[in-house]
C-alpha cells in the first residue's frame, strides 16, 4: 500500500511489501519521488555520499532515536557534512530501495524490534541550501506492524 503527497509539482510516495511482518522479516521500502511540474526542482543532501532521500524508521515507544536506513548494498559509512544540491528535471522521477532488518541499534550489535506498530520516514529536502531556512522538507509516513 502506497502513501504519498504533493508540493511544488514533487510527488513522493513510500510503498512497503506487506503491511504486516513477522518477527524477523525483513520490511522491503520502496520511495518513489516525481517532478510532476514543468520546473526544474532542486534539493538537497546534507552530507557526503547521502542517498537522494532519506528513509528512517521511528521506533518509539520501543526506542528513543529515529533509525536511518541505508540504500540496499550500502552500509552507514562515515558521514562527512557537506550539503550539496541536485536537480529533478520535469518528468524526471528516481526510485529509492532499502531494507529494514527489523534491528533497533542499542549497544554493539543491536536488538531485534518487538512486535508493534512502526512508522517509517521517508524524507526530500526541496530547495538549494544556501543558509539556514533555505529548504523545505517533504515528507511522507507509512505505518507497519511487526505481530507478536
């Protein structure tokens, strides 16, 4: 089931394989973003080797911290801050895969989640960084269920 919203002409939708997961499953999470306009959108990634958008699991009540999700075939390098912008040209659209292995860091290796409902974030930051308040967020929220 998709999810999605619209602002500037930029569609951005987050799909999942199932809405229900079995303790252990990995959760398949496809993002889709699409010019829709006939402006070029620009926007932004914060630092070096960031994917184009930026997915995230928020685990709560079960974790404090937002889990980022890293590209399918890509582990968390080091992140080097240093925002650089691209351009989605009108009628350009990009995919963006990841897989959730159903981990919540904590400590060295981390703990499997427990079953419950999760949102998953996935987020294109429109606009040019050129200072503070010069992009704009779009984000979109999809909910699934690991069953206990």
């Amino acid at each position: 089931m998709a999810h999605a919203k619209h602002k500037d002409g930029v569609h951005i939708a987050v799909n999942t394989d199932r809405d229900k997961y079995k303790p252990g499953e990995k959760v398949m999470i496809t993002v889709t973003v699409s010019n829709l306009g006939q402006q070029v959108k620009d926007y932004t990634m914060w630092n070096i080797g960031d994917p184009r958008v930026y997915v995230s699991i928020d685990p709560r009540p079960h974790a404090v911290k937002e889990i980022p999700l890293h590209p399918v075939g890509r582990q968390g390098d080091p992140l080097i801050p240093a925002p650089s912008s691209a351009a989605l040209q009108p009628g350009e659209s990009f995919i963006h895969e990841v897989v959730w292995d159903q981990m919540i860091p904590e400590g060295a290796s981390g703990r499997p989640a427990p079953p419950g409902r999760y949102t998953i974030k996935a987020t294109l930051y429109l606009g040019r960084y050129t200072g503070e308040g010069t992009t704009s967020p779009l984000e979109v929220t999809r909910t699934i269920e690991i069953e206990g």
